[in-house]
C-alpha cells in the first residue's frame, strides 16, 4: 500500500489490439478474470508505463500495472523501442524491433515493418528482405534478386551476356572470321595464279610473299582466340 499512488496491483494480460488511431503507443489488452468477457471494441486503451517508445505486438502476454482495482484506466509494461523509428503509413500496427542501436556512430538494427520487410543493417551493410525480393547493399554497391531477375551494381540498367550462350556465339563469330580469311586467301592466290603476262607480274611478285605470310599467320591467331573463348566461362557464378 502506498499513500501516494493507492493500491498497486500488476496482472498479465494478452494484447488484443495495438492499432492505436492517435499512435500514442496505446493497446486494448484483455485480462482473465478480469476483462476477458468485454467485446474487443470496449475495452479500454492503456499507455505503456515507459513512455511513448514502447510498442508490443498483437497475442503477447505482457504485464498490466492496475491502481486502486481500476481496469479502465492502466499501464502496460515495456515490449518495444519506436523511438526514431521512422515508419511509413500502415507499419505501426506490424512494426518489430529485435535491435536497433548507434555503435561507434554506425547504425546496427535488426527490424521489420510491413512496407520494407526484414531489415539486417551494420553500418553501410544492409540486408532487406521483402515478400519478393531479397536485396543485399554495401555503399553504393547492390544485389537486387526477384523471382525472374538479379540486378548487380548502383542502379544497373543494362542486362549481363549469358555465359554458355555467348562462348557459343563467340565461337560462331570466329568460325565466321575463319571462313573469311580462307575466303580471302583463295582470292589473293587465284590472282597471282592468274597474273602470267609481264603487264601483271608485278602484282603476282608484290601479293606473293604477303599471302604466303598472312595465310599461315591469320589462321594461327584464330585458331588461338578460339581456343581462348571457353576460358570466358565462369566456374561459379551462373546467370539464369
């Protein structure tokens, strides 16, 4: 018994509401044997007794500070930190706060709110998981993955070449830079084959070496590119 404040009672009771309209941090908590029995839209608001910071979450059982046997006007014990939260419309209701702390001026939390979903940050890593996309940050770097689509890099609009599909397409570009030197060589020698009268044996003498040289060299350093295409090909990383 205390003179000052009356009689002082704490009881246990389950939040059966936290969507307060004035977002004072207010719930409609029922109390067995107590309160059970009044519809959920009479029962009475209480203000959590650590401020406007605290904020449970709907179906826990948390403590209820009772003065004088007054069930309509009480307190609720701590739950949760709001404080600076900085929520969107729509999160008060479904907000949750594991960890949020300042640590040698860096940001730490672990949180979730219905428009962001999951957030994990420590300093400038963050991990957000939503409903549908699982994005990994650091500075200005970012992996944005959906269902259909993995965005890498600062605000990445332009879509990566597929691994398998452009070695093979590198491949067909050689072979085709293949077929044209071929093409070009038989042109070059049906030339010199065809340069036998002394107006044209001048050309024959002049095209003669150059093809004997770049007929053989050409085909060497296509046939090396090729065989460097594959090498393109990551190990780890696969695109879909």
């Amino acid at each position: 018994m205390d003179s000052t404040l009356g009689n002082i009672r704490i009881y246990f009771g389950k939040v059966v509401s936290v969507s307060d309209e004035k977002k004072l941090c207010r719930c409609q908590i029922s109390v067995d044997n107590y309160t059970e029995k009044i519809p959920k839209a009479e029962l009475p608001w209480y203000f959590p007794w650590y401020g406007l910071n605290y904020l449970p979450v709907e179906g826990d059982i948390v403590p209820v500070i009772i003065f004088d046997d007054n069930f309509s006007t009480a307190f609720y014990s701590r739950k949760l930190d709001l404080k600076d939260a900085g929520l969107d419309d729509g999160d008060y209701a479904n907000y949750l706060e594991i960890f949020k702390r300042t640590i040698e001026d860096k940001n730490v939390q672990l949180t979730y709110t219905t428009s962001k979903g999951i957030e994990f940050i420590n300093g400038d890593g963050k991990i957000q998981i939503e409903i549908e996309t699982l994005s990994l940050f650091v500075g200005t770097n970012s992996i944005v993955m959906t269902k259909d689509r993995i965005d890498i890099g600062d605000d990445n609009q332009e879509a990566t070449i597929l691994g398998d599909k452009g070695v093979e397409h590198l491949h067909n570009i050689i072979k085709h830079q293949a077929n044209t030197i071929e093409a070009m060589m038989k042109m070059f020698k049906a030339v010199i084959k065809g340069c036998v009268s002394p107006m044209t044996l001048p050309i024959k003498v002049a095209l003669l070496p150059y093809t004997l040289q770049y007929d053989q060299t050409l085909n060497m350093e296509n046939s090396e590119v090729d065989s460097e295409a594959d090498t393109l090909q990551s190990e780890k990383v696969f695109i879909q």
